[in-house]
C-alpha cells in the first residue's frame, strides 16, 4: 500500500520519501497440498485466515494444485474463522461465508478474546491456522491446550526487499534529522529497519532520533508494540488500523503542536 500511502500524504501537503522495508515471498503450492487434501476430504472442522493475502494465496495456490472450484466448495462447507476486514473480504468474493470475525483492532489477542465467548469444542478436531510472515504461536497454542490437532500453513513469508538501498538511505535521512515525521504500517518494518540500522552500525543513533527527533506514526497495536519492544514510543497512533486514520491523526498531530495543543514530542496520546 505504499503509493496509497504515499498519496494521501501528498493531498495534505506532505512529501512522501517511500522506503520498502520487507517483501512478501511467496511459497510454492506442493507446501499446501495436504491442508488442500485434508479440505477436500471432509477432515477439517475450521479453518483460520489471517490475512487478506494469506486467503487469497491460499485459494490461488489450491488453483495452481488443480483444485480451485472444490477448495471453495469446501470451504464453504467449513467454518471459516477470519482476523480482520481483509480476508473476509477476500472470501465473501469468492462466496465463502465467516463464521467470526475478531472484533477491532483485529489483532490475534482480539480474536483469541473472541473465542473465548463461542461453544465450540476444538477437542480431537483438525484445525487449519493460516501464519502470515511469522509464526503466530499464541493461537497455536490456544488451540492445542483446546485439544485441537493444528495443521499450519505459510502460504508466504517475510523477507527484506531485494533491493535495500532505499531502506539505507531512510534510515541516514532520519539520523541526520531530515525528516519530520517516519509512519509504520507493519511489525516487520520495524523489525527490517532496526535490522539494517544494526548492519550500518547506527542503531543508536536510529533510536535517538526516533525518540527525540522525528514524529513516529503507528498504525495499530502490533506496530506499536514492536516499537516499543525496542525502546521507541510513537507520538501517533490513530484509533482505527486504516491509512486514512493514520495520516489524519498524524496531520492533527502536527496542527495541535504547531497551535501549541501538544508538545513537540508528546507520547502521552
């Protein structure tokens, strides 16, 4: 999403310096089969998408295997369990109904909140668990202390962009001071850019200019969390997980501080 992105700030007068901080790789289909097997015969009792990308990949993969119509016709046949607006979206195109949907901010402990109100007995029961970049272990391990027999699967994984000079040049430009303000719109943008930081030996300096320099925007409270993890509190985290939220609250930031409302590196917000 980074010329959506990169858009809305250039319509409130902004100037967007776009530095891609991951990639998603995709795995290859022969890695799904058994899940896809496992759907098709009837074994499985939920399945759990986590992302819009993770369905849609799964779907395109079971396409590529041969199975694209008797994936869906499955699918819909079994409860679907969704994380977020992104793969529900993803299925309701394809007719495939959701049970649950966790409730905003749509993070994995919203989810696990969620379940933790529904009947069902996962005891003895295959369970599909769709991993988005990294392993999400605390709902694997909800599931298993459930009794359910957990089938994961990456349809793709994280990885630093092939080309990581953008990245270097972002993180000399905010050293240096240069920019006003840095949003974050994922937890691994966070853990690339300190990763590389550490490899140009300015992780000090990165920290520091975060801190008491430059105007962090998070979008939502993984992002947010691992800044945190690494010592960085963000001035801006809007209410809602959306783009448009993060600009505008990252705008009317800039506003109160200039009107005086805040002050020039509250994290009290």
């Amino acid at each position: 999403m980074a010329q959506e992105l990169a858009a809305l700030i250039t319509r409130r007068g902004g100037h967007p310096i776009l530095a891609p901080a991951l990639q998603e790789v995709l795995e290859e289909p022969a890695s799904i089969r058994p899940a896809v097997e496992a759907l098709l015969k009837g074994d499985v009792f939920a399945v759990f998408f986590l992302t819009g990308v993770g369905a849609r990949t799964f779907i395109e993969m079971a396409e590529a295997l041969g199975f694209g119509e008797e994936i869906l016709t499955s699918l819909r046949k079994t409860m679907v369990i969704c994380r977020g607006p992104k793969p529900v979206a993803v299925l309701h195109s394809r007719g495939v109904p959701v049970t649950l949907t966790a409730p905003e901010p749509h993070t994995v402990e919203a989810l696990l909140s969620a379940l933790e109100d529904c009947p069902w007995d996962f005891r003895g029961k295959v369970v599909l668990l769709q991993h988005y970049g990294e392993r999400k272990e605390d709902l694997t391990v909800w599931l298993e202390a459930r009794g359910a027999r957990v089938q994961e699967i990456s349809p793709y994984r994280w990885a630093l962009p092939r080309d990581l000079e953008p990245l270097r040049r972002a993180i000399q430009i905010l050293v240096a001071g240069e920019a006003d303000a840095v949003c974050f719109t994922s937890r691994p943008q966070v853990v690339h850019l300190f990763q590389v930081a550490g490899e140009l030996n300015l992780l000090d300096q990165l920290k520091d200019a975060l801190s008491n320099h430059v105007v962090v925007a998070a979008l939502g409270p993984v992002c947010t969390r691992a800044l945190e993890e690494r010592g960085v509190k963000p001035h801006v985290v809007p209410e809602h997980g959306k783009l448009g939220h993060l600009v505008v609250t990252l705008e009317r930031f800039f506003r109160e501080r200039q009107e005086g409302v805040v002050k020039k590196w509250d994290t009290s917000r």
